[in-house]
C-alpha cells in the first residue's frame, strides 16, 4: 500500500483527494476535505459512504444527491428532503 507525505497530500486537488479515499479511506484525516467540490464529494461517498460526516456535504447539489442516493439509499437521513426538486425526488424513491 502506498505511504504519502504531508506535503503530497497538501498538494492535492479535489480529484485526487477523491479518488485516493476512494480506496484508501484511512488518510481521510490527513486530506483537507474543502478542496472536494459536488463531483468529488459524490463519487467518494457512493464508494466509501461511512465518511460521509467528514465531507462538506453543504456542496453537494439536488443532482449530487439524487446520483449519490441512487447508489447509497442509507444517507437519505443526512440530507433535508425539501431540496430534492421534482425529478430528483422520482428517481430516488
């Protein structure tokens, strides 16, 4: 498995945080989660949902959410349920 130094992971951008957590979730508290956009933050979570309260979920959009909901049904309970507009909402259920 490969190591990272601090300064490789402060180097990262979202995409790369992303897909390293992806598969190797224990560095989690070493990445600096704010570089994850929507994108980032959903492919992550349908792959490693248990970080789901360490990522800034605030940026995932009503399209993030009905994609992430689709593969992850479970984190339907972290998500106010208003945002979710009419085709989002059909698809999930």
């Amino acid at each position: 498995m490969p190591t990272y130094t601090d300064e490789e992971l402060e180097k990262m951008d979202g995409y790369d945080i992303s897909c390293l957590l992806q598969k190797q979730p224990q560095f989690v508290d070493k990445c600096d989660l704010t570089k994850l956009d929507g994108d980032d933050i959903r492919y992550l979570l349908q792959v490693q949902p248990q970080l789901i309260d360490k990522c800034p979920i605030e940026k995932l959009s009503s399209f993030d959410w009905k994609c992430l909901l689709e593969v992850q049904p479970q984190l339907i309970d972290k998500y106010p349920l208003e945002k979710l507009d009419g085709d989002n909402w059909t698809s999930v259920r």
